[in-house]
C-alpha cells in the first residue's frame, strides 16, 4: 500500500555536465518525459556515455518508486565540466529550485560511479537518502572497460614503441652483450629520463625528423646529417673507453676518470652539434628560409666559445692552470662573441634588402598569397616580385613591407 504522506524524489546527477556539452541541454532536467528525451538526445550524441543509461535507469527506479509512494517525481541535476566545488555549487542551487517546485521528503539515488556520490551529502543536507542504486553497465564493468582503454591506448605509435619496442631493445642488449649489457641499458634509461625530464624530448624529435628528411630526399645537408649520429656515437664511446681505461684505485681517480670521459663525450657532442648546424644552414638556402640563418650561425659560434669556457675550466680544475687564464678565456670570448655578433648583421634581412629574400612568399595586407620574391632592385632599395594570376611583376619599397617567420607581407 502506498504511503500517501510521502513525497520521493528519485536523483540522477551528471555531475561533469555532459548533458550540457555534449547535447546542449541544462540542468535540472525535471519529469519522466523531459529526462527521457534527454537521455535520448544525449545517447544520439553519444553512445558511449554511460549518463543516458542512468536517466533510463532512474526513470525505471520512479516507475518502481510509484507502487510503495504516492507522489514520485525523476530529476537530473547537471553540475558544470570540471569536478570540485563549482559543480557541487550548480547541483545545490539545481536542487534548491526543484525543492520549491517538489518539496520532497526523501530521495532516492541513481548513480553510475563513485563520483556521483559525492553528491550524498548534499541530498541528506535536505532530506534523508532513503536508497540508492549504483547502475553498472554490462558493456563497462571495470575488467571489460580496462582491456578497451588498454587495447585503444596500444594503438597509439608512441606507446607502442615505449611498451612493446624499448622493453625489446633492453632484452636484445642484454643478450648480445652480456658483461656490459646492464650498464648500456642503465645509461640508456638514464639518458632517456634526463631528456623526458628537462622537457627535452619533443626538440629532439624535431631534430630527427629534420635528419631523417633531409637523408630520405637525399639534400645535399644529409652528409652532414650522417656525421652527426656517428660523431655522437663516436662520444658516448669514446668516453665509456677513456672511463674505463684510466686508473680508478682511489676517489680521486675515479673523479679524475669521469672528468676525462665527460671532457671526451661534451667535446664530441659539440661537435655533432656543430655538424647539425652546418647542414641545416645548407637546407635553409635550399629551401629559400636564409632568413634563418643568423641565428644558426650565432649558434654555432656560442658551441665554439662554450667549449673553450669549458675546456678552460677543465684546466683549472684539473690543476693544469690557474684561475686567471680561465677568467681571461671567459672575457676574450665575451669579446669575440660581441664581433661576431656585429659581423652576423650580414644575415640580419630584417632592416635591409638582401638577396636572401628571394623566394620568399608575398602576402598582402589581408593575409592573401600574391606572390613570391624574383629580385632586388640594382640599388637595394625595393624588392621585385611576380603576381601569381597575371604574372605581371611588381616592386615595393622597404617601408612598404615587413617580414615576418619567413613571408613578406605587404603594408599597401
């Protein structure tokens, strides 16, 4: 027999809004027929969401409901995207305005996971919390719902290479070289995570992209491309011997061999770097962005300064030289830097007409392609460049335009 004294609420919260991203409907969602359509909306938007599945399950829940109360009503409440207190905020004041329509006497909880309940403490702040089913979805039980995210995540190349392709590398190390197999496979892991850590890897994966371009089209850079990996391999060999060669009986030879192995591979690694730069300087000719190339050449000639510094240090440390000589480099390389510098103007092409413009693009002042540089003019004041619908050629003065990443952009 239903009590007819009792007023139930039957709850159904969607606590990250997705009924409100995902189909654009805001909460509360109040009676069996605005929740149906709800849900219906938000399973066409998508099918995957387990939150239409909880609708369907609190409007069963009423309909049960119905036979022990007299006066049952479903609602949603619709927090906001992000878990944490704006959303607890949204629900209490969704709940507040259902109150004054449906002043309920108890409530009845439907939910689909445990974030969803952190809700209870606001119903029971109202009302007591008379049941409470937690719906789970066959098709998404935890087991079936972890292989699928596990299965999805293995598709992606990256993890593939991480999960399936390091573990191999490490297993084909270790057997192909079993007395210094683990030391191998812990300098590369340390090397790895250093890299990862000092948010280093995406620049390196640029530069590898770059390398592996140039040697698949077979640019006149990709020697230099070449060298570079073997120059780099010849440092992280070479210093492995050189550790190993020396003598380590006491403290300070040790300390004495790890200066000499990490003089050996900063040296070779510069080297590389120095190789690196040459070819890259070779394909910004070639692919017309010389414009680049100041920067590239300021580089290289901080590599050159850098090591000096460092070799110099090394001195001074070791006990081969005073103080003074390593103070003197540090200021004569100031010095040298600061000429080289005032000589890198050559390749500045930001405040004067060069012919390292041409071939950039042209663009006007609505950001449209109009063409591309032909020539400078005999007295390197203005720049030509061909129209690409007529084909007729235009001129423009240096205050008439700009440069910006590599495209000319005209200001009229």
């Amino acid at each position: 027999m239903a009590e007819k004294t009792k007023s139930v609420l039957v709850v159904c919260v969607d606590r990250d809004d997705d009924f409100g991203r995902k189909a654009g409907i805001e909460g509360p969602i109040i009676g069996k027929k605005a929740n149906l359509n709800a849900a219906a909306k938000l399973a066409l938007a998508d099918p995957e969401d387990s939150d239409s599945n909880t609708v369907f399950a609190a409007v069963k829940k009423m309909q049960e409901a119905k036979k022990l109360y007299a006066n049952v009503e479903v609602v949603t409440l619709t927090g906001a995207g992000k878990f944490g207190l704006e959303s607890d905020k949204r629900i209490n004041e969704q709940l507040d305005s259902v109150m004054e329509k449906f002043p309920a006497d108890a409530f009845i909880l439907v939910t689909d996971g445990a974030e969803d309940d952190q809700v209870l403490p606001i119903l029971q702040s109202r009302a007591p919390v008379i049941s409470k089913e937690t719906l789970i979805i066959k098709q998404a039980k935890e087991i079936e719902s972890a292989y699928y995210t596990i299965k999805e995540a293995l598709r992606d190349p990256f993890l593939q290479k991480v999960v399936f392709g390091i573990p191999g590398l490490i297993l084909l190390i270790l057997i192909a070289l079993p007395t210094i197999g683990g030391q191998v496979v812990v300098g590369t892991l340390g090397g790895f995570l250093i890299i990862y850590g000092f948010g280093l890897f995406d620049r390196l994966a640029s530069i590898v992209r770059i390398m592996a371009k140039s040697i698949k089209t077979q640019r006149a850079s990709f020697p230099f491309y070449i060298a570079t990996l073997f120059v780099f391999a010849f440092g992280v060999i070479g210093a492995y011997t050189v550790f190993y060669s020396l003598p380590q009986a006491t403290e300070s030879d040790i300390i004495q061999a790890g200066l000499e192995a990490a003089v050996q591979f900063i040296f070779f690694t510069f080297l590389s770097a120095e190789l690196f730069i040459i070819g890259r300087t070779i394909d910004l000719v070639h692919l017309k962005r010389a414009y680049k190339i100041r920067n590239y050449f300021l580089s290289g000639i901080s590599l050159i300064l850098v090591w000096f510094i460092l070799d110099s240090g090394k001195g001074v440390f070791a006990g081969k030289a005073d103080l003074n000589s390593f103070l003197f480099t540090i200021a004569s390389s100031f010095v040298a830097f600061l000429i080289v510098f005032k000589i890198s103007e050559v390749f500045n092409v930001q405040g004067k007409i060069t012919k390292l413009l041409v071939g950039l693009p042209v663009y006007n002042k609505k950001g449209e392609w109009v063409g591309k540089v032909e020539g400078i003019s005999k007295d390197k004041k203005s720049i030509e460049y061909a129209l690409i619908k007529s084909k007729e050629k235009a001129k423009a003065a240096r205050t008439e335009f700009r440069l910006k990443q590599g495209r000319v952009l005209l200001s009229s």
